[in-house]
C-alpha cells in the first residue's frame, strides 16, 4: 500500500485552488440561476410615478440654507406629499447610510425633514430601514451618523435589514442581467418608498444617487453579485421591481472627485426631488459635475451608464424634453 504525502504548504495550495474553484461554480450558479434561488418567485408591478404634469416628469431643485424649508417646498413644489402617501399606509425611508463616515451618509437634518412631512399625510407606519456596504454594521451606522436619534426622536420604526431583514425572490420586469432579484420583504411590501441618497461620487458607479442607493434593498450576497455580473446593468434591473416612489436627494454637502466614503466635500446646499428617479438622477448627476468644474456637466450626465440603462428598462425619463425643473430658493 502505497502513501502519498503531501506538505503543508501543497496542501493549502489544493485548499485554496478549491475554494477557487467553488466560488467560481457559485458565481456560474448564480448567473444561471442554479444556486441560492429557491422558493417562491414573487412579481411587483411599479406604481406610476404620481409627479407627472402634461406627460413631463416633475423635478424640484431648491436651494437655500435651512433644510427643513428646503425638503417642504422641494415636495411641494412638485405637487405635495398627498399625492403619494395616504393615510393608513405604510410609508419605508430608505436613506443612504451605508457608511459610519457622516460625510458619506444622507443628512440625519434632511432625513428628520422628510418625515415630518410624511407624518402629515397621516400614514399608519413610517420605518427607516437600510443594509449597509459590506463589511460596515448597519446598526453602528444609524448610531454614529446620528440616524437612531432621529428615529427614536420621531417615533419612528428603525430596522437594520442585515440583521431583521427577511428576503425574497422576485422577478424583474425586463431585466437584462437579472432575471430575478433577491430583495428585503420590509421594502417590496411597502405601500411608499422613498429614497434619500447623499449626492456623491462612486468608484465604480461614476455616481451614486437614488438609483444606486436602492441596493441597500438587497442582501450582501446579492450586492457582491452585482459587481460581478456588471454593477450598472444591475442598478438598472433592480430598480424595475423596486424603484422608489419618491426620491429627495440630499445635495447640501457633495462629495465630489472620489467616493463613495470619502471625497473632497463642498458646499451644494440644494435639495433636488421628484417621482421619477431616472430624471432626478439625471439632474442631481449634472449638478454635481457642474460642482466639480466640469466644461458639460450635462453630457456627463448623460453618460452615466445605469443612469441611461434604467432609462431604457423604462424606469423613467432621461429625455430632457419629457421633464421639468422647477427651480426654487429658501432664502
């Protein structure tokens, strides 16, 4: 009989090659929806955007200094939160906080603003819920950058979807990567979502605004996927099953040049807002390269890959002819 030894060090190589080797089938798997995609396959129709005027797609951009009058006429200047939030509904605030930098995360000031507002329309529940960047706690994120206090504050329902999230699988409508999406049940169940993205730049996004700011709808494994199978086609296809009704982008401090945690911070003091979060993502991504110096800060725009895909998926409008900029000051 004979017995082959192996040394430590080959066998830490066979360990690793095989680890390889079944992360590779796990990402094959998942492409071709082998792997990880078992139970229901729930569908979501998107609710059409109620801040539509003369068939053009209403975004507000005001500027000021005071927050809380800049979220009020920002809402109301594109019709009030009445056309959206009814009473008895139950209303997800999904804001930005994937970091524990306070730079890198929307505004707990802008976040207070906005449900105060939607506590108005008299809806049964408000929750803020996120899933953080992998490899950051969501729970210490609410901490530190000051959104637990605006919850416990406000009597409002605070949930860490790491930890209390359950998921669903859900078809996308049209997507081109995705077939289907594994999504947070809190959110898909929802009667109103509202985004609350930091205006800011991103790696591997260009930028990261609402449209990005709904992958902390999603699980960690299926955030890490999305980089793989190709990050703007994704956004896109994510947010034909859970594009938010409302998005208010938080543009009083930009981070501009680098991102999504740390950049070179300056000075925006705008609100931008609207029901179409193609179109606002349009206009917030033009303002933050006129921010940085650029020469067209529109084409850039314009060119911002899942920006134009969700366009094409249908999730809204980047044809500037079919939306209006309702431009306001506070001050």
């Amino acid at each position: 009989m004979m017995v082959c030894k192996i040394s430590r060090r080959d066998f830490l190589k066979i360990i690793a090659g095989a680890s390889l080797v079944a992360a590779g089938l796990g990402i094959v798997g998942r492409y071709l929806g082998i792997f990880g995609r078992r139970g229901p396959l729930r569908e979501k129709e998107i609710k059409p955007n109620p801040y539509i005027v003369n068939g053009k797609s209403l975004v507000s951009f005001v500027r000021g200094h005071d927050v809380n009058k800049m979220v009020e006429e920002s809402i109301k200047a594109i019709g009030g939160i009445e056309k959206l939030v009814k009473p008895g509904s139950i209303v997800l605030i999904k804001p930005n906080v994937g970091f524990s930098n306070p730079d890198a995360v929307a505004s707990p000031k802008v976040v207070s603003a906005v449900i105060r507002v939607v506590q108005r329309a008299n809806p049964a529940k408000i929750i803020i819920a996120e899933s953080a960047v992998r490899g950051y706690d969501t729970s210490r994120n609410f901490e530190v950058t000051g959104i637990a206090e605006v919850a416990k504050e406000l009597g409002v329902d605070l949930i860490d979807l790491d930890r209390y999230g359950e998921v669903v699988r859900v078809k996308t409508n049209g997507g081109v990567k995705l077939k289907d999406v594994r999504v947070f049940k809190q959110v898909l169940d929802a009667d109103v979502v509202i985004s609350i993205p930091k205006l800011k730049r991103h790696s591997a996004a260009t930028v990261t605004i609402s449209l990005k700011n709904m992958m902390g709808a999603i699980p960690d494994g299926e955030k890490g996927m999305f980089h793989i199978l190709g990050l703007h086609q994704c956004i896109a296809d994510l947010n034909t099953v859970v594009k938010p009704d409302l998005s208010i982008v938080d543009a009083t401090e930009v981070m501009t040049v680098s991102g999504p945690g740390h950049g070179k911070m300056v000075p925006g003091n705008a609100i931008i807002a609207g029901g179409d979060p193609v179109a606002v993502d349009l206009i917030a991504a033009r303002y933050l390269f006129e921010l940085e110096g650029s020469i067209n800060p529109l084409n850039d725009a314009m060119n911002v890959k899942h920006i134009r895909l969700a366009a094409q998926l249908g999730v809204g409008t980047n044809d500037l002819s079919k939306v209006r900029v309702i431009e306001r000051r506070t001050d």
